[in-house]
C-alpha cells in the first residue's frame, strides 16, 4: 500500500464525513438530463427573446468534474466540467440552507465528480450559470489532480500546462488527460482520422478484416519480433510485426480489396518516431501495382486532412505541409544523388563503403549493398523531404516481397512517402511468383546479420499459398501514430499513443 500525503488523508476524513451522513461518495447511479453543451444552448435559444433572469427556464440535472470552487459568505461559485464543456455553478445558501452551504464548502474538492440540478440563468458578466437547487457527491477524488501553475513574468500573468513534466505525463495518463484539454484534442484527431481512413477505403470497396496477432512464423517486414509460449499446445508463437503475409492470402482465396488497422509489435528501439507496439494501415489491391497505389495514397491522405484539419494545409513544426494532389515523385537514385552527390548506381560496394569512411560514418558489419543505401539516404536525405515526396524504386535485397522493375533485376517497384522529414508509408507493387519469392526469403536469410534479429524468415504456407496463383497486386502499409503527429503538430510519437512503453522505475 502507497503512503498517503496530508492532503490525501484530508480527502479520505471528508469521505468518511460523507458516509456518517448517509450520503455514498461512489453511488452505484447518476442522473443527468443534459450534457453541459446541451444545457447552454437551449438556455440561450430559450432566452433569445424571453428574461434571462432564470424564471422561464426549466430544471435541469448535470454531472461533472470540480475544476474550480470559490467561497463569498452566504454563497459560492464553482465550475464543473463535462467532455462537451464547462459552466458555472451558484450554490446560495437562500436556496440550499446554510448547513447544506457549509457541507459543501467543507468536503467537496476539485477533481470530484458531483450531480448537480437546478435553473439555468445568466449573471451580470454574461456568463451562463446554473443556481443549484440540489448537489450530491457522484465519485470522491481522494488525489488532488495537478494543478495550473501561474506566474507573473515582467507584468504579465501566465498560465501554463497543469501537467507539464513529459515522463510524469506519459506514466499517468489518465491525469494528463484530466487537466490538460489540448491532449485530449490530440486523440479526438486520432480518432477522427482513423475514421476517415475506413470510410475513404470502405466507399472503394475495400474490406476490412482481422488477421492473427499471435502468429507461428513473423513475416511482412525485417524486423525482430517479441515471442510467447501458448502452454496448451506447447507451442511457441510471435506478435505480429505486420499483417501482410496474412492480408495477400486473402487476395488467394479470392477476395481483391482487403485492409486491416491494428497493432504490430517490433521489439526494437524506442525514439521521437518509434514505439514497440503502435497502430498500421495496410492494404492490398489485386490488379493494381505502385502507381495505381500512389494516386491512391496521395487522395487518401488528402481526404484525411480535409476531414480531420478543414483543408489539405497542415502545420508541422513550422512548415506549412500541402498534402493537396499531386506530390512530388523521385526515384531513390535520384534524390540520393540531389542531397549527397552519390549516384549508387554507379559505384562498386567498396566505393560505397569509402563514402561512409570519408564522412567518418560506422559501416554495420555484413551490410548489403541495399542497407548501404538505405542508411546514407536516411542521413543524408530523409531529414530534407518536408513537403509530402513518394520516393520510388529501392534496391531488391532490402525489399524481399516487391516486384522486380522489368529490365532491372536489381530494382523493384517499391515507394515510400516521406513528409515532415518522417517516413510515412510503404508500398510495393507485391512479388506473386512464389519461385522467386521463395529464392528471396533464402537469400534475405543469408545476407542479413541474424544478430540484428533482421532475417525474414522461410513461410512455408505463405508459398503454398501463393503456389494456388496469386493475383498481381500493389500493397500499401502506413503508420497511424505518424499520420497523427503531422495532423496535430507533434514531434513525438509517445503524444499520440495513449499509453506508450516506457522504462521501469528504479
């Protein structure tokens, strides 16, 4: 059992105070026949043309949360909060009795969750208020919620965050949400952009569906996985890193349109942009390869913004993003040679060593020639593509389920969308050859360190699975938590994750 503070123990003698009384500080019932948003606009439609002095308006009963409480003799004033708003509340001991005054003022504290039933009216200032006719106690906060810090700064007084130490922030949730209305806004996004997602894939006749989250082999991406052991079939099993492998059997068994929003979990580093556990878009689309996925892409993200910001321009950080198609289109090969004046394609595996070397770069022990790539690309390319850019054609052995570009064997219809300076989504016009899909897994096993835990490992049933003939398709997979940091102006990943992992306490 923790310890308790003094003003936690103050809290808890209020309670008992409470119980004494016969009043329940948890009733098992609420009563509420309005939401404070509700509330206030009918009492401003009712009194668009009536006396506002409170007599023509009808009893009403709210429920929320104490935010402030202010004593004056023979009456007080408080604020109560819903998830639509805020409003006043006018306890007179004219109305309730002195005793009942008193009560109030002696053990009821910011943070409770009261009922509270009265007359709407308007004061002096204009400000709507509820003269309250009865109260009583619906949830005692025994912990004091942190508080807003004022400060006089040169004249001025300024408010700031009521939770503002980040990691104190992340651990309690639940308590930065209740004081700090902005993060609350944050996930209202989310939400509203994770809806927009399947209503824009739902009206092209996309379906979605659910694929395993404990799977015995991993695939879809490279990346190292967290294991589990499932005691009754003695078996062990893996959380997924992607639904991929799952999703193109789908596309076998004859469906065409399929997508799925879930977790995946890679048990990798956490950063500003990675989480172990975090939310996916992926979809697949037979008949269609990484251009058809591209313009895709590009009206999806558009409509997102429309729906979620009001208009395809969004600030992040202060850039001003334009998400309005068409975006920018470059070749890997292209972009690479623009902001590090190395053309790959024209350099031997030793050349591209010695640019690591001159620029006093580490070099990871067996890295491919494609790892390479990707490592001096995001140094020296990622950090410079603001406005929303597809990067298109990667090497083949840092992408083992695209398609190889005719005439290319080296190269495959792969494209990733960079904005913000983040990587945003995948793509690939997807391999449905299961001969050469199977020769890839061999050699992805072969070339990776498998200390990196990075190896794509063998999936026999996907390659029978394939082996029944799979149409050709382009796949697309999306990180939602990074879709919300552009929309909400966030630069890390852990403020559009509810409950992101964080590091044991010592």
């Amino acid at each position: 059992m923790r310890s308790l503070t003094e003003i936690e123990q103050n809290r808890l003698v209020k309670l008992e105070r409470l119980r004494e009384r016969g009043e329940s500080p948890f009733p098992h019932r609420a009563e509420r026949s309005h939401s404070i948003a509700m509330a206030t606009k009918h009492f401003s439609e009712r009194s668009s043309d009536k006396d506002k002095s409170g007599e023509n308006s009808l009893e009403i009963t709210l429920c929320g949360r104490m935010r402030s409480v202010r004593t004056m003799g023979k009456l007080a004033f408080a604020h109560i909060e819903d998830v639509s708003g805020r409003i006043q509340l006018l306890i007179r001991a004219d109305a309730i009795g002195k005793d009942r005054l008193k009560q109030f003022e002696a053990d009821f504290d910011l943070g409770d969750f009261v009922q509270v039933t009265g007359k709407l009216m308007e004061t002096r200032t204009g400000e709507v208020t509820l003269d309250v006719s009865n109260f009583r106690m619906l949830a005692k906060s025994v912990s004091p919620l942190p508080a807003a810090k004022e400060v006089d700064e040169e004249g001025d007084r300024r408010v700031y965050s009521a939770f503002d130490n980040v990691e104190a922030r992340y651990r309690e949730r639940y308590a930065d949400l209740a004081v700090n209305p902005h993060v609350r806004e944050i996930f209202r996004v989310r939400s509203r952009a994770i809806t927009a997602l399947r209503y824009f894939l739902d009206k092209r006749d996309f379906l979605e569906v659910e694929t395993p989250v404990l799977q015995p082999i991993y695939g879809g991406a490279a990346a190292r996985p967290f294991s589990t052991h499932h005691n009754q079939l003695h078996q062990d099993l893996f959380l997924r890193i992607s639904f991929e492998l799952y999703l193109k059997r789908l596309l076998v068994g004859g469906f065409e349109r399929v997508y799925e929003i879930g977790r995946d979990f890679r048990n990798e580093g956490v950063s500003l942009t990675h989480n172990p556990e975090f939310t996916q878009l992926e979809f697949y689309w037979a008949y269609a390869d990484y251009e058809d996925v591209m313009m895709l892409t590009e009206q999806m993200v558009a409509f997102v913004a429309e729906e979620v910001c009001d208009g395809t321009v969004v600030t992040y950080q202060g850039h001003k993003l334009e998400f309005q198609p068409p975006w920018r289109r470059v070749s890997l090969r292209e972009v690479l040679n623009e902001y590090s004046d190395i053309d790959y394609l024209n350099c031997s595996d030793d050349q591209l060593v010695s640019h690591f070397t001159l620029r006093g770069l580490n070099v990871p022990s067996n890295a491919t020639r494609g790892k390479l790539i990707e490592m001096l690309f995001s140094k020296y390319v990622e950090p410079n593509l603001i406005q929303p850019t597809f990067v298109y054609d990667y090497p083949r052995d840092i992408s083992p389920l695209a398609k190889t570009k005719e005439g290319d064997s080296d190269t495959v219809e792969r494209f990733e969308v960079f904005v913000g300076g983040l990587e945003l989504c995948n793509a690939f016009t997807e391999l449905n050859d299961p001969i050469d899909q199977e020769q890839r897994f061999l050699d992805m096993g072969q070339d990776h360190n498998k200390e990196s835990g990075e190896a794509h490992p063998v999936d026999l049933d996907y390659l029978k699975a394939m082996s029944y003939g799979m149409p050709p398709n382009g796949g697309f997979g999306m990180g939602i938590d990074r879709l919300v940091m552009l929309l909400t102006d966030q630069s890390s990943i852990r403020e559009v994750i509810l409950f992101p992992h964080l590091r044991s306490k010592e």
